[in-house]
C-alpha cells in the first residue's frame, strides 16, 4: 500500500513555488499508482496553531503525481472559502498530504471512531429533496474536538443543510467510512529538504524566500 509521505509534500511545495515562477515543476521523488488523495495547506500566524487555508482533493482514485500536481494548486488557489495564497505566505505554511484508503460502508451514523476514520455522508435534504453529500478527514473530528453526534451534524452543515437536524435524520444517512495515512511538512522544512538535495534554497522570481 502507498502511504504519504515527505516526497509528496515537498512535491506539493514544488508545484506552488513553480507556479509563482511560472516554470515547470521539478519531477517528483515517488512512483506513479492510483489513490484517492487530499492536500491542505495551513498558515501559522505569530506563532499560534496553524488555520486551515485550503484544503481539496478527490475522494475516487487518481494518478497521485497528476492529483498532488492538481490538487496542490486547486487547494492553494480556488478553495472557494479562502482568498487565493499569496507568494508572500510560503514562509508561513504547512502542507499535508493524505492517500485514502480503507473505504467501507458503516451500518449507521454511529458507526465509526473518532481519529481513525474519514467520513463521506450522502442523504436526501428533505426540505427540498436535494440530494447532498460532504466528507471530512480522520484527523478533523479529532482536532476540533468533536463527538461522533458533533461531526456528523457538523457534516450535514457543511453539505448545505440549513434545516433542524433530527434523530431521523441522522439515520437516515449512508456513511462510508475510510482511513488515511498523512504527511505533514513546513515550508522551513522544505526548504532544508531543498538546500541538502538541490544546493540551493527555493526562489520566487529571483528573490530567496526568508523563514520567519
């Protein structure tokens, strides 16, 4: 099984400074296969806990090297939630990768531990008989806190349902439950990956980038 790992990250960070240099991007330290995959990037702001600043992948199998390509930018530009990140930001970001795995279909909403598995939940609004869906990340639940009941209503939020959130309701969702390895990398982290491999720091048109 492919597990994330530090290639994909620096792969990740390749892609961004690339396209702020508008060059092509180096060719990544890892082997082809298919996988569902994630990135998201966080910025440390004076110190404090990283917050989140984008965060999009695809939940169906890929060729990870064109989904980390893809995904890496998508996630860093067009997350409808976020502005676009600027060049100016890399000193201040992380970036973690996840490779999907392990997807089954839980017996009900509750079936599923916190910190273990991702969660794609799919049901019928019945305000509007809309159908909806969202997924969250194993480590979402866990990192906001959150109780089995929390992250499910939680998820019907975020799938666009604005109605009251009953206990028919909730049974009435198909959960898919799945896992994940991840590997997380800063851009201070980066760049001595960069240094050791390459002899040289990363550049934004010209300009080294400093590490705050």
């Amino acid at each position: 099984m492919v597990s994330a790992n530090r290639e994909m990250a620096v792969y990740c960070f390749d892609t961004l400074v690339a396209h702020y240099n508008s060059e092509d991007v180096p060719l990544p330290a890892f082997d082809e296969g298919q996988h569902p995959l994630f990135v998201t990037w966080k910025k440390v702001v004076n110190g404090g806990e990283p917050r989140l600043r984008g965060c999009i992948g695809t939940l169906e199998a890929r060729y990870i090297i064109n989904g980390f390509r893809d995904y890496a930018l998508t996630s860093a530009l067009k997350d409808r939630r976020f502005p676009p990140i600027q060049a100016k930001e890399l000193p201040s970001l992380e970036c973690t990768v996840s490779i999907l795995t392990n997807y089954e279909t839980a017996n009900n909403y509750l079936d599923w531990e916190v910190g273990k598995h991702g969660l794609i939940i799919e049901f019928t609004d019945p305000n509007n008989n809309t159908r909806r869906s969202a997924t969250y990340l194993p480590e979402v639940a866990a990192h906001e806190g959150w109780t089995r009941v929390e992250a499910i209503d939680s998820l019907m939020r975020k799938a666009g349902y604005n109605g009251p959130i009953t206990e028919t309701l909730r049974r009435s969702i198909r959960v898919t439950r799945y896992q994940s390895t991840l590997f997380t990398m800063t851009y201070s982290e980066y760049v001595s990956y960069v240094k050791t491999t390459r002899g040289a720091a990363p550049a934004i048109n010209g300009a080294r980038m400093s590490i705050h």
